[in-house]
C-alpha cells in the first residue's frame, strides 16, 4: 500500500503551513498510517496528479486520489473504519461540518490577515511572484498594509475563540475525552498560525493553549516536528 | 410513567418561548415522547420542585428531576436509547457542545437585545416587576435603549448565521439528512425570537430559513404550535 500526501511549503520543504494540510495530516496519524509528504509550492500546485486540484492537501492511495481535507478525513473513515474513529458516528460527521464552517469563516480570516506577509517571507521567487498579487488583489490591501493592522485582529481573534473556551471548561477534547477531527479542523488553524507567524496571540493561562498544546502532544508530537515559526 | 416539563410563559401559557425550553420540547418530540406542560412565569422558577433550579427548562420523569436543556437531552438518549438518537454517536455527543456554545455566545447575546422588551411585554405585572431591573441590570441599559437599538443587531444576527448557511448548501439539517439535538440548539434560539419578537430578520429566500421551516413542520409542526407573534 502507498499513501502519499501532497502538502503546502515554501523555501524550507520541511515546514508545511498549510491549515488544510495540517487536518489532513492529523486525520493520518490519528489512524496511524504511515505515509509520505510530498512538499509542493503553491506554483507547483496545478501540476499535481495531472492537474486535479488548485488546493492542497491531496491524498493519493494506491489508485484513488482524494482532493480537499474533509474529503480525505471521509475517505479514511470509510476505507479505515477499524482504527480509531475520526467522527465519533454519523451525528459527529455530520456536526463537523458546522464547526469546519464556524472556523473556516470566523477564525481563517483574522489568522489570515495576521500571518500573510510573513507566509510571504517564506516563499521562493516563483510563488513571492504569485503569492503578493493573488492576495493583495482577494484581500483589497498591500500584504503591508494587512501586516500593519495585524496587531488590531489579536483581540478579535482572542474574542472569538470564547466558544471554544467554554467547551474546553467542560471537556479536554473538542471531539469530547479524546480529539477527533473536530479537534483538528481548529488545531488546523491555530498550528498555520504557529509555523508561519512573527506574531503568537494566546497567553499561556488561556484554556486554549493547554487544549492546543495536547493536540501539539498527539500521535507522537506529530505537530511539534514542525517547530513554530517565533 | 409521567414525564412532566416546566416551561417558561408570560401571561399566555401558552405561549412558552425560553430557547432552553425549545431544545428541550423538540428532544422529547424527537424521541417521540409524551409529555406535560407545566407553564411557569419567571417568577414561579424558584419554586419548582423545591427550589432545585432558578432556569428553565426542568424535566420531571417519575422520580427523577432533570435540570438544564442540554443534560435533559443527554438523560432522554440514555433513558431511551432504542429510540431515534439526539446526538447521533459519542463524537456528535461531544460536538454538539461546540454548537450549544457558539449558539449561546453568538447567537443569544444579539436575539436578547432585539426581542428583550418584546418579551418584557409578554409578562404580567409581577414578572415585569421582576424582569424589567433584573434585566437592565444585567445588559447595562434601559429596556427601551436596547429596544431602540435593536435595527443595528439585525445585520451582525444575520452575518453570525454564515457558518450555518455554509452548511445548508450541503445537508438539509445540521445533524445530516435528518435532525439532531444540534438542530434543536439553534433552532431554539430562533425560536425564542420567533415566538417573542415584533421584528424578524430572515429574508424568506435565505437558506436559514428554508432549514427553520422544516424545524418548524417536524414531530407533527411541534414548533407551529406555537405561532409566530409578529
């Protein structure tokens, strides 16, 4: 068998920073599969596995080849479905979608804004090339002007994470006693903000950062191999 | 056996609108359960089985007291686990508190300051006695001042209803093909203003309330029953 994951980097292959990737990455381990990493840059994305996909991560297992990080932690339930759960049962498949929706439109932005001219200093030539216009045109703003207001995003990052705050106070996982791929959809996040940002908002006594370093500590520290960016 | 569940009422008892109330309705409808209304007034809440809780709802089931919407959802699936599940799984059990806290950070606060003198007009004399400077208290302002402004909470309720809208463009409930507790939980909230506002803010060719309505028709138009006060 042979699994392959195609994830995100720049000049260093080592530190992927995609948050897709990063979910991805986690719903592996989380089955404990072995697999390969295969770094790509963003220029290089349209040439994966014959153009398939603009985005990254994709998976390829042996024939089957699964584009989108929700796709492939579906893809792993099915073809796994022995080794740990990723859902937790149907209810908890369905119910991820609503938290992938809640960080993918509340946190993603401000973490975007926050880390994307440093994600810029990581790149070759190629992709600084590609990179600067696609997002200074996606976000209406020089990448130096979104790193300049970075600082004002800190509070409103911090103020909408309380959610999480109150199930933390409750349970030590998202996905309850145990982290399930709830867990990562948000670790996700936060771990793209570790490994590409000058900037680390959460404070050591927030709940959050002992439910983010667990997750730092899963599957054998799987995302400590990649150490933070500060 | 006798299930009884104390909800919450002005001076119509039978218009009961707490959103705790309506998850816990739409639980017991879910498991297809028959039960009591007992309808309290804010007022009457200390006194409800010996003073056990100052909210509602409270689930009395033979000998046994339930307090909290969310832990009545958890004792009817054990209690009655052969029967169509709440949650859908362990990891949609523990998922769910993720959406119960969202709801109830970023959904609550908004739907409070629209329909908060509404419902302030809905009491009789001694719960307005009660309300009115509880209330005031709590928010920091004047019924009216809240009142005033609650045209400007309308767009923020909408736009915090974009994770949901990201998910019915793929399933038709929260919980997947059907619904679950984490439908009730938002539903609830809505609910509340539904049945207590003199303003509504959904537009009817929004998703969200394509999703509300068919919350609304199910377990026989549980949710109809009572009708919208606008």
């Amino acid at each position: 068998m042979s699994l392959v994951l195609y994830t995100l980097c720049g000049t260093d292959p080592m530190r992927h920073f995609s948050p897709h990737v990063w979910k991805a990455v986690m719903a592996l381990k989380h089955k404990g599969l072995d697999f390969e990493e295969r770094p790509t840059r963003f220029t290089e994305i349209p040439g994966i596995e014959g153009g398939i996909t603009k985005t990254v991560p994709v998976l390829r297992h042996d024939d089957a080849v699964v584009v989108d990080s929700f796709a492939i932690a579906e893809y792993l339930e099915r073809t796994w479905p022995d080794r740990p759960s990723l859902f937790g049962g149907e209810g908890g498949h369905a119910s991820a979608r609503l938290i992938e929706a809640w960080s993918f439109l509340e946190l993603h932005p401000l973490i975007r804004n926050i880390a994307v001219r440093d994600i810029w200093t990581m790149l070759d030539d190629k992709d600084q090339a590609y990179f600067r216009p696609n997002r200074e045109e996606r976000f209406g703003a020089t990448l130096e002007a979104l790193h300049e207001g970075r600082d004002a995003m800190v509070p409103l990052l911090l103020a909408r994470l309380e959610p999480l705050r109150m199930v933390l106070a409750r349970q030590a996982f998202i996905g309850g006693e145990g982290p399930l791929f709830v867990d990562y959809i948000v670790f996700g996040a936060l771990q793209w903000l570790r490994v590409t940002g000058t900037l680390w908002p959460l404070k050591s006594d927030d709940i959050v950062t002992g439910w983010f370093e667990r997750c730092l500590d899963l599957h054998g520290g799987a995302g400590r191999a990649v150490p933070a960016r500060l």
